[in-house]
C-alpha cells in the first residue's frame, strides 16, 4: 500500500526523438523516474494513476516535428501522451478529488500530474468496463459517432463503405449504420478480421483488401448500384477507388490516412474528378469540432451497448512496457479492434 506524499518510482514511455516515417518501437524507451505521491499545494494540480491507455493512428503525427497540424507534436525527452482511464491519487483541485476516475489526455506514465482539464471527463463508474472509456465510449467511439451523423448525413437504406472496419473507429461507423437502416460493407487487411466483422459486427458484406487485385473491381462487385457514403479511415488507393464508385450525391467522411508511409511528403489523390461529375461531398474533420453533442453520443450508445446492440472489440496489452509495440503494431494491421495497455486495474 503506497502512502500518500511517498516518493515511488514512476515507469514512463519516454519519446526518444522527430521522424518522418512509421513509427519503431527503438523510436520510444523505457525509463524509470521518480515522483511524489502528493499534488503541490496551491498548483491547482491533482495526481492520478494512470490505469489504461490509448493507441492511436494520430499519435504518429505528433512524432513530427511541427506541420502546421491541429495538434502539437511530443516532447523528445519527456513522457508520450495519449487519451487514457485514470485515478486520482492526491488533489489540490477542489473538482477533483481522491478515488474520483477521469478520462482525457495524460501521460504514458504510471503516474501523472494533470495541470490542463481539457476534454477531462469523470467516469461514472456502472457495469460498462472501464477500458472503454478510451475506445468505444472516448475519442474513437465518439469520431464514429460525429464522422458519421454530422459529417456523413446518412438517410435509412443508403449504401455505406468503411474501410479499416475492424479498427478502434470503423467498427462502431459499421454498427450506426447498421442500426440506421443502411446496407454496410467493410474492408479489413486479413480474413481474420473479415469473419469479425461479417459474424461478429454485423456487416452485410466484408473483404480482405490484400486479396483484391483491383480494388475498384472489388467496389462494383460489392455495391453494383455505387456508394452513398464512404468512411475513410485510409486515404491512397482504396480513396481512389471509392472516387470511382460513388454515387450521385454521395459524401466521403475523411477521418484518417493510416496508408501513407510519410506523412510530409504527400502523394497525389487520383479520381478527383468524380467530385465534380457526380458532386460528391468529401470533408474531413476532427471529433473535437463536435463535444457539445458527446452527451447525446453517450447516451446512444450506452444504451445501444446495454440492450446488446453494439458489440466491441478490444485488443488489450498488459503493462507498461508493452506499449511501444502495441503503438507500432497499429501501423502494419497487427490489431483486432481497440488497441488498449493496461497499465494497472486500479
């Protein structure tokens, strides 16, 4: 039992320096620091346990030096940062106080000392698993969520395409719009994952990307009558393809580009001239452009997960240590749903 005010070593996944490329587990290290188990008086401060933690395509960004992106890169020489399921440990906060549990960004640390409350929420805690607070209930659920509402604008019987459909967002994209009536096909990168989201997801139709040797023969076959909306978790060839099979009117929701191998050189998109000839709309956006509506999202899909209506899917590493890979892994499909580390289980 660690007492409060004691100083105990703290375990963090130090960022090691800028790249441009994907990311190695050699770009990260292990190191152990010290911290007190005490907030600073008169900080404003509060201490909290980190207990989950969230693996993310976007985090790649943030290992770039500066781009002109919508969020700052790490700190060479400090502790990544990521969405995370904590407990505060010590408080100078008077909204916060010791037991409370709180998700939002913190550090990839065994302990944390929170100074910003920035998209900081407290977890109610009742019978939906913790962990979940960073994946079907945090940023990924929430970017399905508002990606496909407010972005796509879907109307009942309407023909959708997600591709990286078994990852941490495309799986919720798929299930909304199964349970608003539309007709939903997946791409994922091994039959694996194929079976999960035909069998266990509830996709109407799934394939395994790698297998198609044209990826715009693969489209025709799965949606003869074209795309209404295409979730696009992916970007390069399989965007150029969806280009080709939209239909009149149709939207593409861009949410992410986990196809590119540098993110600052930037290839060209082909097929463009689909947006004109069939006036497509095609827009990205960030989740964080739509927190007003996060109540009306947890209370869907609270609901919807209780009546046994979402299902979803983690994949959890254990400890600390193993975050570096399970970060990595993201980048060459080695994940089967959310991608999760426990750092402690309270």
């Amino acid at each position: 039992m660690k007492m409060e005010g004691e100083t105990v070593d703290n375990k963090q996944v130090i960022f090691k320096g800028f790249i441009d490329r994907i990311p190695r587990e050699t770009d990260m290290e292990l190191k152990i620091g010290k911290i007190e188990l005490k907030a600073p008086k008169g900080s404003g401060a509060f201490l909290v346990k980190n207990l989950y933690l969230s693996c993310d395509p976007y985090m790649r960004g943030r290992m770039r030096e500066y781009y002109d992106s919508y969020i700052p890169p790490f700190v060479p020489g400090q502790a990544i940062q990521g969405f995370g399921v904590s407990k505060v440990v010590d408080s100078d906060d008077p909204d916060f106080k010791p037991g409370d549990l709180v998700s939002g960004l913190t550090g990839w640390e065994e302990f944390s000392l929170m100074r910003k409350h920035e998209q900081l929420r407290r977890i109610q805690q009742d019978d939906i698993p913790l962990s979940y607070h960073v994946g079907l209930l945090g940023m990924a659920g929430f970017t399905a969520y508002a990606g496909f509402y407010e972005v796509c604008s879907p109307e009942i019987g309407e023909n959708v395409f997600v591709s990286a459909a078994s990852g941490a967002v495309g799986q919720l994209v798929g299930q909304l719009a199964k349970l608003h009536g539309c007709y939903v096909v997946g791409s994922a990168g091994t039959s694996q994952k194929v079976d999960i989201l035909k069998n266990k997801l509830g996709f109407d139709q799934a394939f395994n990307y790698k297998e198609e040797p044209d990826l715009n023969a693969a489209l025709k076959r799965y949606f003869p009558e074209g795309i209404d909306i295409y979730f696009d978790n992916v970007g390069g060839d399989m965007l150029e393809a969806a280009l080709l099979n939209m239909r009149i009117h149709g939207r593409i929701a861009v949410c992410g580009m986990v196809s590119s191998s540098s993110l600052s050189v930037s290839k060209g998109i082909h097929n463009l001239f689909s947006l004109i000839a069939k006036r497509i709309r095609m827009q990205g956006f960030l989740q964080s452009d739509y927190l007003h509506l996060y109540p009306r999202f947890f209370e869907n899909v609270v609901s919807n997960y209780k009546q046994g209506k979402i299902v979803y899917i983690e994949d959890m590493s254990e400890g600390l240590e193993s975050a570096p890979a399970a970060l990595v892994g993201l980048f060459s499909g080695k994940n089967v749903g959310k991608r999760v580390i426990c750092v402690a289980r309270e």
